[in-house]
C-alpha cells in the first residue's frame, strides 16, 4: 500500500516539474512516506528526519533549500507533534489527503519565504490530516507506475474492524472501495501502460463493496471476474484479507478464474480463540481452518500465506501453543510474524498482563523457525516443475534474471534481461529457504515475445 501510495505521490507532483531523485542528496523535495504499525517502524520515522535536517541545514548554508515532508500514517497519527519535535520539517500530510500535496506545497512556499525574511527558521510547519469528505482517487491523475509488467491498483482504503491491537482504523479512517467502473478503468491504462500483472490492494481487500454503475453493489469476486476479462490481464493478485469477509463466491473465483493466482495472503494472527476474541477478530480458529479446507479443495495447490502476533496481552503457553499447532496443521508457503507491539491510543495498549520481552522474542523464535521449515518445505515441493515465471529484475549475478511464480516464491535463474516484465517458462531446479533456483525453458527473448 505504501508503495502504491508513493507512486501516487510522485504522479501528482509530475505536472509541477517534480521527478524522481535518486538520492535526498540530489532531491528540492523529501516525503518520508511512513509506517504506525509498529512501534519500530514509527521511530524510525525520527532518526531519519534527523538526517533530512542536516541536509536541509547544509543545503542553506550553501544558499539552497530542501522541502521535507513527511507523509503516512506517522503523519495521521501524530500530526503536530512531527513538527514540534522536529521543526525542520516543512509539510505533514495524512494517507487521506496526498492529492493536496500541490496546494500544500505552494502554502510552505509561501510560510518558508516570511519565515526566511525574518530569519526565523527552519520549517513552513504546514498540516493536512483531515479525513476529507471527497476521496483522493477522485483527485490523482492517471497512474504510472507499472513495474516489470506488474503494477498496484488500490481498490479499498480503511477499516471498520478495530482489531484491538491495530492502528490502521484511526489512521487510514473508516472502510471505503472505490467505485468497480473507476477501478476497471484504472486496469486498462495500466494494461495500456504494459502491466500484465494487477494485484489489487486494501487494508481489508476481500471486504470490497464497490458500486456498479446499474446502482449495484460488486463483490471482490465479481470484480475480479469483470478483470480477468480485460485483454492482457495475465495475472491477477489481492491483499489483503480478512478471514471474516472471505465468502463462498470469492472461494469459488479461486477455482474458476484462470489469472487469478494460487496464491492467499490469509492473516490469522493467533491460533488460540481466547485470543483471537480479545484481538476483537471476529473469527476463531475453526472459522480459519474451515476456510482452509473449502479454499483448498476450490484450488488444490493454493498457497497460502499469513501474518502472526505473538505476545499478545494475556497471551499464555497454552495460547502460544495453540498458533503452533494451527501452524502445523495448515502448512503455509510463507508468513509474517511480529511480537506485539504496544500501540498509543488502541485498546491492547491498556490491557492488563503484557507479556514480557523475553518471552515475546522466544515465542517469535519459535514460531518463526516452524514456518521457516515450512517455506522451505513448499519451495522443495516445487522442484522439478516447469511453471511460467514472471521477470521483474536482475539478479545480483551478471546475466541472472529474478522472478515469481504463480505462487509468489522468487526465482533466480539466468537470461536475457529482455526478458524483464515478461512471462517466461521456466524449470525450477532446487528450492531453497526463501527462493528457488530455475532454468528458463522458452529460453530466448524471441521465443518469449
Ligand atoms: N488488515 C489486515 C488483517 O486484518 O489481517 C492486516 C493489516 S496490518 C497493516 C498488517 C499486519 O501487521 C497485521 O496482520 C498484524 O499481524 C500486524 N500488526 C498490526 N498491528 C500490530 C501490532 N500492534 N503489533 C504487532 N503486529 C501488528
Ligand atoms: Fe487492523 Fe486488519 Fe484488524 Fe483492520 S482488520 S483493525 S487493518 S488488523
């Protein structure tokens, strides 16, 4: 999504002159586009900021300036105090309402000019955290950021669900899809501008309701159906969902859409149902390993990924063996899995019994060492097939390509680099930890175009 979001950025600054920098040492402009989720991620936010100063600092002892940004959902979340503690930063805009970055930009002009006269420094301290009433989409241009054949399309924004360790509610705001029409629109001038691939993005994707132009409400199933039917739609992708909205129809568009791929990003995050219930997920475990089951026997060779919390309040060693053995029994292709991270103002961050560090790293060791045998155990599993893999970048290796297969395992293998943004047969030789080694079949550029 923050990819997505950057890209966006960058596309509504394009008519103003703006271009991408390669470094913040060739940049007039800085956004820091940035993560709440955790508490890491967050303060990182502040180091980095630091860094952006000194350049800033440098920049006008030389007799230049650098704007600096900071946008995201830090930006949501703390507003104000992004510039109170640090005031070199010109401009705070929330995920909501990155379309009025241009406006944003000419008022800290505007602010930087006054300020610099009287010598009072160093940021303009301009703000937008509104949630506001119009939606940004309706405000960005054309996007532009396809990759390699590949590209973003954000469908869903927010989420309803206040999971009771989760920021995302308070900072990206109340759950909102994109009208189907917009979003189909969208699709074709990303397949105009060569993407063959489309992964449709949302906080909680699989809740899509997004109005048709007949007045109807579309599900993501039928969504992805009307996709499929776009010429030049080779692959199509979603994340991410949420156990609760993944319906009988969606199940179904797995096993009869061809370009959707054998591949569900599914978060769980504990296998225990006392947990869960205090999570305020409004699933349990049986609901999850029955969607298992039914998602499986649409699509036998579906991949299936998810996202664990381990040390959760309250969380104990009957509960943390619960997610072990949930993790047994289903078996997933990959995972992410986080300690518990205390977030301001969520309500886990005022329950009772918070669980020690220690305790937290050696249940996310543990965790973390099952699934790992597990990824590498699906990687191996694939050994000796011959799948179509889409390209998306060299390798480190001089002549090496890196791609994906259906079931989003990265490749290495050697080829043309013409071959970037294409799909290309190709033998997976041997499986490994996080990737597997492949040979392309179809061999040429030639024979792949
Ligand atoms: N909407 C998705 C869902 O319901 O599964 C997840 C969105 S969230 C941006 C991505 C992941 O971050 C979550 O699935 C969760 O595992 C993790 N996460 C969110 N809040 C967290 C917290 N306070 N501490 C640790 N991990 C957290
Ligand atoms: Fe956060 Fe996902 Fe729960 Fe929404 S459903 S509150 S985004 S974890």
């Amino acid at each position: 999504m923050n990819v997505y979001d950057s890209d966006r950025m960058a596309d509504v600054l394009r008519p103003l002159g703006y271009a991408l920098a390669a470094t913040p040492e060739q940049a007039d402009l800085v956004v820091l586009n940035t993560c709440h989720i955790r508490e890491h991620a967050s303060e990182k936010v502040y180091s980095e900021l630091g860094r952006m100063r000194d350049l800033k600092v440098e920049r006008r002892a030389e007799g230049g300036d650098l704007t600096i940004a900071v946008a995201g959902c830090v930006a949501q979340a703390e507003g104000k105090e992004i510039s109170r503690r640090q005031p070199a930063v010109d401009i705070v805009v929330g995920p909501q309402a990155y379309h009025r970055l241009p406006q944003l930009l000419a008022e800290a002009e505007r602010k930087a000019a006054i300020l610099k006269a009287g010598k009072r420094l160093p940021g303009a301290g301009v703000l937008d955290t509104e949630f506001p009433v119009e939606s940004k989409f309706d405000h960005l241009p054309a996007p532009l950021g396809v990759r390699a054949g590949s590209a973003f399309l954000s469908i869903q924004e927010g989420c309803d669900k206040f999971c009771t360790f989760c920021v995302v509610p308070y900072t990206r705001g109340a759950e909102y899809s994109r009208p189907a029409a917009r979003v189909l629109a969208e699709a074709r001038q990303l397949v105009d501008a060569g993407a063959i691939e489309i992964t449709l993005l949302g906080q909680n994707v699989n809740a899509y309701h997004g109005e048709a132009e007949d007045g109807s409400t579309w599900s993501l199933a039928r969504l992805i159906r009307a996709l499929a039917e776009i010429e030049g739609v080779a692959r199509i992708r979603y994340t991410t969902s949420h156990p609760r909205d993944m319906d009988d129809d969606l199940i179904a568009v797995h096993g009869e859409v061809r370009q959707l791929m054998p591949y569900l990003h599914l978060p769980v995050q504990s296998g225990s149902d006392r947990i869960l219930a205090a999570m305020n997920r409004q699933h349990g475990r049986d609901l999850f390993l029955g969607l298992v089951d039914r998602l499986r026997t649409a699509r036998p060779d579906l991949a299936l990924s998810s996202d664990f919390i381990v040390g959760f309040p309250g969380e104990s060693d009957a509960d943390f063996d619960d997610t072990m053995r949930l993790v047994e029994q289903v078996g997933f292709a990959s995972a992410f899995s986080f300690k518990y991270s205390r977030r301001p103002g969520t309500p886990g961050a005022a329950m009772g019994e918070q669980v020690p560090e220690a305790v937290k790293s050696a249940r996310l060791s543990a965790l973390q060492a099952l699934l790992g045998r597990q990824a590498r155990a699906f990687n191996e599993s694939k050994a000796g097939l011959i799948v179509p893999v889409l390209f998306a970048e060299p390798g480190r290796k001089p002549g090496q390509l890196i791609g994906k297969t259906p079931w989003l395992q990265s490749v290495f293998a050697e080829g043309d680099a013409r071959l970037i943004g294409r799909i290309a047969e190709t033998r997976l030789v041997e499986g490994h930890a996080n990737s597997l080694a492949g040979e392309i079949v179809t061999g040429t550029y030639e024979a792949a175009a």
